[in-house]
C-alpha cells in the first residue's frame, strides 16, 4: 500500500484539512494517509480545542487512516522543533512513501530554495536577528530583513511571511537533517489564510472558526458533515477548554515566585520577572500574555512558555528529549485500512508502537531493555505526556469523570 503522511493539528478539522487530506492522496497516488497530530497543546502555545481523541475521531471521520501523536516536545516547539519531531514520527513507522503538506507557495522548487537558503545561513541568521534585535526591532521584523539581505532572490525571501511556506520550509529542512528518505509533496493552501478570521467561500481557517465557537456562531458551513456531528456533541458536552481556567491555574504556579520559574524550559533573560509582575496584575489570559509580550518575545513564544510552566516543563529534562527525537509512537487511532497497512509496516517500525499507555512500559522494556538509559528517557518523556493530559482535563468546561490519566484509558479510536 502506497502511503502519504500529513503532519496536522486539526484544531479543529475543517474543510480545507478535506482538501488537503484528498488532494495529498492524489498527488503521492496513495491508498493511505497517516496523520502525525499534536496532542493537547500545540505549535503556538495553545491547549487545543477539544481533546486528542475527540480530534482522532473527526481525522478518522474524515478518511485519514491513520492518527499517530506527536509528543508534547516537538507539538508544542517552535516550527523547526515541530517539524523535526513529525518528520522522525512518519519515519519511523517505516512504510511511507511521501509526505505533502499545504503551502501558500504551492511549488516545491522554490520552497526548496528556501529551505536551503536557511541551511545555509543558520548561524549567520541568528547572529544578524539578535543584533536588530538589540537596536530595537521587534523580531519578525529583524528576521525578515535579514533573510531579504542573505537572499538572492527577493521572492524566496519573501516566503517566509506566510505561516504555511515556513513550516513546509521547516519540513523540507527536516527531511535533510534527519537523512529522511520520504518524498516532500506540496498543493497549494485554499481558501481563508491561516490566520484569516473571514471565511472564503466554504472555507475557513482553523482560527477563524474557533473565533466563531467563541462567538456561538454557526460553523456547519466550514467542517465535512460528520466532523461537525463528532464536534458538536463534544462542545454540547462541555469538552472545550475555558481560558479562564487556564488563566487561574498559570497564576497559582507563577504565584509561587520567580525564583521557582527559573529551571523551567525557555524562562530565560529575567523573563521570570515580567511573568510575576503580570500575574499580579492581569484580569485574564489574554492580559497576562500581553504584559509579557515585548519585541523580542513573541505572543507565540509566551503562549508556549506559559505551556511549559503549566505543565512544569523543565529545561535539562527537555534538552536531553529534543537531543534523542521521539522513543515510542502513541497510536491514537486507525481505520480497517489502516490497520491492514500498519500490520505491513510491522518489521520496519523504528520505534515502539502503542496503542493504549498501559501497555507502553512492557513494550519500552522489549525495545530499549530493562536497563537501558533510553528506556528510563522514554518513561520521563511518557511522564511528561500524562501531566500534558491531566493538566488538560483541568482546563475543559465540565469534567465528565473518570480517572483522569485517560491515556491509560483511552482506547485507540477505530
């Protein structure tokens, strides 16, 4: 069976994901499509709408085969971080043939102009951003002006405005760095941008129809009719998440001082300072992030920094996960047909493949060995996973019961 993979967050599933899942279909000739998802909080810095599974459900409604979990280190990173932890995801099933992802490019050429021009110029980037950076510009600004200064061609530049050229730049650096053999694909996005709160005709993007959730406004136009059945009945249900949830439990950890910060993944440069005098002031979540936010640190980073203190993130611990890539694959559902192509992918997988927590630590032991450093790693990054959901079952409106380390629970999707 050919097979494509999708690297997704399906926050939530909507009609342009349908475009892109059955476009990518046709453009690898596959039977299959294998998604790479984000757990409960993703690239930007935020929970997800609705839980994992309930996500699962919606991709599986759809006609994705396949929904593999992307760990908490690479889903909520920044986009070299994310697409790195995703493309060794798919590799390490073992039986794809390609990847294709959306990009407002739509051609790979010069995508792949970009990707090479970052390659390239990774150090002298980084030392140019930061000296702008120190002369007051605020940090897309500095990054963009210096990409126009090391490109050639003012169009590859100019790509990296657009959130899904950079990622699928992000991706095809990936796919280099880790020695991939995957086949990088790319249509080109439709409809409503990434960003775009006003729809395009029966297409909106993601943001824009969780605007509309927020606003009890009607979303049956943008979502492929049984996703919207899927997600209404979670949202009637009471499994959202509430920012003023999320607000409160971000001001009791930071409440207990700044000194306590200080260990945790990216609180760096007094950072831990701005964050306990915007605790002590902000009325909401969006305040705190505001009161934080400064020219060198963008809304998304903050978003994703209060992640980390969320869920006690700690820097050593989260350097050694990025340094090994993913140790385990969390199936989190599949369809007939994707149970068919992963029984084939069985001697080629590269990394333990579960189905449900309660069996990972035997299937660790068989792959990594009782004693083995990377077997005591892959248990500290399954730790980090199961406070991602505890803490997430926390943030929803109304808490259906039940023990809530639900990946020991949950059963995968079919």
């Amino acid at each position: 069976m050919r097979a494509v993979g999708l690297i997704t967050e399906y926050n939530p599933f909507h009609n342009g994901h349908l475009h892109h899942l059955q476009e990518s279909r046709k453009a690898a000739d596959a039977e299959v499509a294998v998604a790479v998802m984000s757990g409960h909080f993703l690239q930007r810095g935020e929970p997800a709408l609705v839980d994992k599974w309930v996500r699962t459900r919606m991709a599986l409604a759809a006609g994705v085969d396949v929904v593999v979990e992307l760990p908490f280190p690479w889903a909520c990173n920044s986009a070299p971080r994310f697409a790195e932890g995703a493309v060794r995801s798919l590799d390490a099933l073992g039986g794809l043939d390609a990847i294709c992802f959306g990009s407002e490019a739509g051609e790979l050429g010069i995508l792949q102009a970009g990707a090479e021009l970052l390659l390239q110029h990774e150090g002298e980037l980084v030392r140019r951003t930061s000296s702008l950076l120190r002369s007051g510009l605020t940090y897309p600004d500095a990054r963009a002006q210096v990409l126009a200064q090391l490109a050639e061609d003012a169009g590859v530049a100019e790509l990296l405005r657009s959130p899904n050229n950079i990622l699928g730049i992000e991706y095809l650096k990936a796919l280099r760095q880790t020695g991939s053999a995957l086949s990088p694909l790319t249509i080109p996005r439709i409809g409503a941008g990434y960003h775009d709160l006003e729809a395009v005709g029966a297409i909106a993007s993601a943001t824009g129809i969780r605007r509309l959730l927020a606003e009890d406004a009607a979303v049956t136009p943008f979502l492929p009719e049984p996703v919207h059945d899927i997600l209404k009945k979670a949202l009637d249900a009471g499994q959202a998440v509430a920012d003023e949830i999320l607000h409160r439990l971000l001001l009791a950890r930071i409440g207990r001082g700044a000194t306590s910060l200080v260990p945790l993944y990216q609180v760096e440069e007094g950072i831990e300072n701005r964050l306990v005098a915007a605790a002590d002031t902000s009325r909401s979540y969006r305040e705190l992030v505001d009161a934080v936010k400064a020219r060198h640190f963008t809304r998304t980073r903050i978003q994703r920094l209060l992640c980390y203190i969320l869920n006690e993130v700690e820097r050593e611990e989260m350097t050694e996960f990025l340094a090994v890539g993913p140790l385990y694959l969390h199936l989190l559902g599949c369809t007939e047909r994707g149970r068919a192509f992963l029984a084939g992918c069985r001697k080629r997988l590269s990394l333990p493949l579960i189905a449900n927590y309660s069996r990972l630590h035997a299937a660790l032991k068989r792959h990594y060995g009782p004693q083995g450093a990377r077997y005591r790693l892959a248990g500290r990054m399954l730790a980090l996973e199961m406070r991602a959901t505890r803490n997430y079952t926390l943030l929803m409106k109304k808490w259906g019961g039940g023990n809530r380390n639900r990946d020991f629970y949950e059963e995968m999707i079919r």
